[in-house]
C-alpha cells in the first residue's frame, strides 16, 4: 500500500515506529434494565466486591508506577484513589442500585452525570478532570463485568497504541520498550494521558480518527510536529531510523553536560530552573540539571479537604523544597485558584468565566486572613532555603502595592512573636496578562523580579481556549502578539535592572531559545525533562547571533512565519535530526 500522512495534534514529542494495535473496549453502556427489590440486595454485593478490586488493580498500578513516574505524575493516580472512593461517586451508584437500577448501569449513569458536570465547568483544567472520572468510572464498569486490565506483556516487537482516548491509568501502566507511540482521536495537551506520556518519553499524537487506521498496519508517529505516517515507504522506514538513532545517540550526549553551564558559546548565561507541583519533585528537577525552581505551584495544598491548610502545613511542604535545591533559588507561587475549582471552605460563586472572575490574587486580597496565613508560612520557610515570593494574575500596580503590604503586616507580626525569615527575600510577580505586560515599567519599579507565563498571556492575548480542540490550532505562543508584548515585558524588567524569567510551556520549547536568550531573560524554567535538551541548544549559540535572530522574528507577521524562520536558523545550527527531543 502506498503511504500515507494524517496530521493531528501534538502532545509528547519524540519518534516512534511499529505496527497499530488498535484499542478496543466493551462499550461504556447502559443496559436500560430495572431489577426487583429481591436482586438489588445482590446487584449491591456485585458492585461493593468490583468497587473493592477495581480499587485494588488501581494500588497496583500506582506500586508498579512508582518506579517509572515522577511524583507529580503518581499523583494523578493517588487522585484517583481519592476519587474511587468518592462519596458522590460510590454514594450516588449505591443510591441507584437501591431504586432499582443494575449495578452496570448505576456505574454508568452516575459516572456520566459527574463527567457531564466537569465538562459544563468554564475552567479548561476542570474540563480535562472530566476524563479522570470517567477513568475511575471505567475501572468499576471492568471490574464489575470481569474484563481484564490492558496487558502487553505478550508484544513481541514495538507497537503504535491507538484508541479513541486513552485514560490516564491506562497511560501511567504502559512500557515505553513495547510502545513506541501513542495515537487517539481525543485528548488535549494539558491531559492528564499527555502529562503521564510526557514524562514516560512515550511519542504522542491526538486528533487522529481511528476509523483511519487497521491493526498491524506499520507506523510512524512524530510526537513533535503530530505527523502520522502509514504504510511508510523504505526510505521514510530507513530515515526514520537514523532519526531514532540521532535522538538516541543524543540523550546520552546530554548526560555529560549536566553539570556544565547553561551559557551561550560567547559566555551568556541563562539559568535553567525546574517546574514543579509538590516539594518531592525538587529532587528531579536538580538531578535534571535545574539550577532553581522557577514555579512551585501551591494550590495541592488547599484542594481535597475541609478545611485550609494550617501555617505549620504549608511551613512544613514549603522548607521540604527549600531543604531539596540546597540554597539555589525557589520561586514560590502564591495561592492561584478561583471559581472553577471546587474549594467548599472558601465559598466562591460559580462564575460564568471564571478565568476571568474572581481568582489568584483578586481573591487573596479580599481573604487576608488566608493570605497572611500563606506569607506567614512563606517567610518562616524562609531560613531553609532561598526563597522567591511570587504573586500570580497581576494586572494593576495597586493589585501588587496592596499585596505587599499585606506581606509587610506578616512580616510584623512575625517580628513581634520573635520568629525568624529571610529580610532579603525576593518578591516578584507574574506576566500573563496583556495588561501587564503593558504597564510593565511601572510594575517593574515596584518588584524584584518577573516571571512570565506564557500559557495564560497567549490565551488571555489571542482569546483561545488551549484546550478546545476546535480552536486549538489558533493557539500558539509564537503569534507575533504573544512576542511584542514579551519583548515588552524584558524592556520594562530591565528599565529597572530586575531578574527576568518565563515559567510558562515555551520555556522548554527549543525555538524560544533564540528569543528568550536574545531578549536578555535570566531565568528559564521548565518540566525538568525539558531542561538538558534546552542547555545542549543554548551552548550551541552564541548570544549576538540569538539577538539578530529575534530582531528578525519580532518583525514577521504570522505565527507560522515565526515558527518557520526559527527552525530555519537553529537548523543551520544543530541539523533537525541531532535535536531529538525538541518540542518544534
């Protein structure tokens, strides 16, 4: 058969070659039956002995992970632990088997009903969660009816996985030497699924419709660019190899410059620092080569539970990672929720767009009290470590002028009980709105530094959703938008001599580099998997070269030109095929 190309959408990069194995499951249906009052005694003992297993395949699933994933990526599956013993899950499946409904479809009427109620939530994050309760739906539907968990042990040579979605759990227990690649129709990029592909190093590509594929046609799926290849011909087969082996014979390079600089070859240097989402992940980020975290999110503290974390709780959580980097710099973001998460003890209104609602640091300076807690924890962490203070969502020079007060009333307070902190600590903001952005001389006169999240400011820029898969193609951090208003954002940091950092996706995307090194940024910080591609690629230039590259690219007109020309000039630099792992 002649070979074919589909184009869908990227999630993990990478190269991958084999044959389709085709996913199949018993659909998650319904049967529309009703049972009498004698057999729902039984079809409820049904259900409690599936809800037991179902649990049990889950803990041995997270053992078997523990050595393969990340901790931010074991916690998606603690999660759903959490989640399989949700009272409005199990509850309200209970509750149906009592009225009469089998316990199959119970399962399945409520697992739809909470799936449905995620998905009608304005917050893209919380829309993604919808496929996390169906995952737990699906392990008690399995269980009930007896099938067996995805078992590839019998593979024999590499396969391209393809499925209309694959679940998270289902993700977190393949083996990146029997799967080369991973092809669905559905799934966006913020995916739990793409987060745990990331992170095992699996290639893989959504938007692809399975009614395009057979089982055991061969394959190439390109995770970078989200090129599916079928039927490839002998030259695309034998290309593609010498690709794999370029990639492969390049992560080993990089293991013999963890320890060098992260400098341009004319002596520039940028610090490469780690993303992280819980204190555990600070180690990865240091052995990855990350001289910093450049982002501790903090919102893991306050979700799941009755009640806010205490002082003592968030000083333990923040001096665990302060301890971990041993006196390199870590960047603490500040409480960063609004109305599309479920927090009960805060009692937020529902909000038509909550993205652009009462949220992050709106909502911090109308609860005090909860944000005096915060800092408090914060600037006592202060003695492990050197700490960063980090306010998200700024738009307004009040909005930090009334944060740092708030800061000084903590510090007081502190002063007057005789407990220590750093005075010198660093306080600083994100950029991730146009308006910031825009005022970013006069907020950089009031900060010690910026840090620039590139995910929000290009979907608060162009108004696109990055996670609706219909105007996801709109989406893209290279618009010509996103990056005036960056190279504004650096030319007010250095009108005042601040440290200049991004902390959003596009710092571990190897065609920034040219931009972030031309605009003079200090800091890049990124998942740590990301961190030694991009020190390879920054040793590679020189920064006078980075600076006429992004005049040029400042003066394009379409986010593909931008694209097109970067890759262009880093080719000439580093060949596409000795990249490897590159996220162009």
């Amino acid at each position: 058969m002649a070979e074919r190309k589909l184009k869908g959408v990227p999630l993990s990069a990478g190269v991958g070659m084999g044959r389709v194995l085709l996913l199949r499951s018993v659909p998650f249906e319904a049967t529309g039956g009703e049972i009498d009052q004698d057999e729902r005694v039984k079809e409820l003992e049904r259900f409690v002995a599936a809800h037991k297993e179902a649990k049990e395949r889950l803990l041995a699933l997270k053992k078997n992970a523990e050595g393969n994933l990340p901790q931010e990526e074991i916690g998606i599956l603690e999660a759903h632990l959490l989640m399989i013993d949700d009272p409005m899950l199990i509850g309200g499946i209970k509750e149906l088997i009592a009225k009469g409904k089998p316990a199959r479809d119970a399962i399945v009427e409520k697992t739809e009903e909470l799936r449905a109620m995620l998905e009608n939530l304005p917050d893209p994050y919380m829309r993604e969660r919808a496929v996390d309760i169906e995952d737990v739906g699906l392990r008690l539907f399995r269980a009930l009816l007896g099938i067996p968990e995805l078992d590839l042990s019998a593979t024999t040579e590499p396969i391209v996985l393809a499925a209309e979605e694959l679940t998270p759990s289902e993700t977190a227990g393949l083996k990146p030497d029997r799967v080369a690649a991973i092809v669905t129709a559905r799934g966006g990029a913020t995916s739990h699924a793409a987060i745990i592909a990331k992170a095992l190093g699996i290639p893989a590509v959504s938007g692809i419709s399975i009614k395009e594929l057979r089982d055991k046609t061969p394959a190439i799926v390109y995770g970078d660019d989200g090129t599916v290849i079928l039927n490839p011909s002998e030259e695309t087969i034998q290309r593609t190899k010498r690709q794999i082996q370029h990639i492969a014979a390049e992560k080993q390079k990089l293991a013999s410059i963890v320890n060098l600089p992260a400098e341009t070859k004319d002596g520039v240097r940028l610090e490469l620092w780690g993303n992280i989402a819980s204190p555990e992940e600070a180690d990865g980020a240091r052995a990855s080569g990350g001289t910093g975290i450049g982002l501790f999110r903090t919102e893991f503290l306050y979700m799941d539970r009755p009640e806010p974390p205490t002082e003592e709780e968030q000083l333990d959580a923040y001096a665990k990672a302060l301890k971990a980097m041993d006196d390199r710099p870590v960047v603490i973001r500040t409480l960063d929720v609004g109305g599309d998460k479920e927090i009960p003890y805060l009692s937020i209104e529902k909000e038509g767009n909550p993205f652009l609602g009462y949220r992050a640091i709106r909502l911090c300076l109308e609860n005090e009290g909860l944000f005096l807690t915060q800092l408090r924890a914060l600037l006592r962490s202060s003695i492990y470590g050197k700490l960063w203070i980090m306010f998200p969502m700024i738009s307004s020079l009040w909005e930090v002028q009334q944060a740092k007060e708030i800061l000084e009333k903590a510090k007081a307070q502190l002063k007057n009980e005789g407990k220590g902190f750093d005075e010198d600590i660093k306080v600083g903001i994100m950029i991730e709105t146009p308006a910031a952005a825009l005022i970013s001389k006069e907020l950089a006169a009031e900060v010690d530094f910026f840090s620039i999240g590139t995910n929000d400011l290009t979907q608060y820029t162009l108004a696109v959703d990055r996670t609706n898969q219909r105007v996801n193609r709109w989406f893209d951090s290279f618009h010509p938008a996103v990056l005036r208003l960056i190279a504004m954002t650096a030319e007010g940091a250095h009108a005042h001599n601040i440290d200049l950092g991004v902390c959003g996706e596009m710092a571990g995307e190897e065609l920034a580099i040219p931009i972030f090194a031309g605009l003079g940024f200090d800091e890049l910080s990124m998942a740590p998997a990301r961190i030694l591609w991009q020190k390879r690629t920054l040793r590679a230039i020189t920064s006078k070269w980075a600076k006429e590259t992004v005049a040029q690219a400042l003066t394009l007109s379409s986010a593909q030109e931008v694209r097109t020309f970067l890759k262009a000039c880093l080719d000439e630099i580093i060949p596409t095929a000795n990249r490897g792992n590159s996220q162009t």
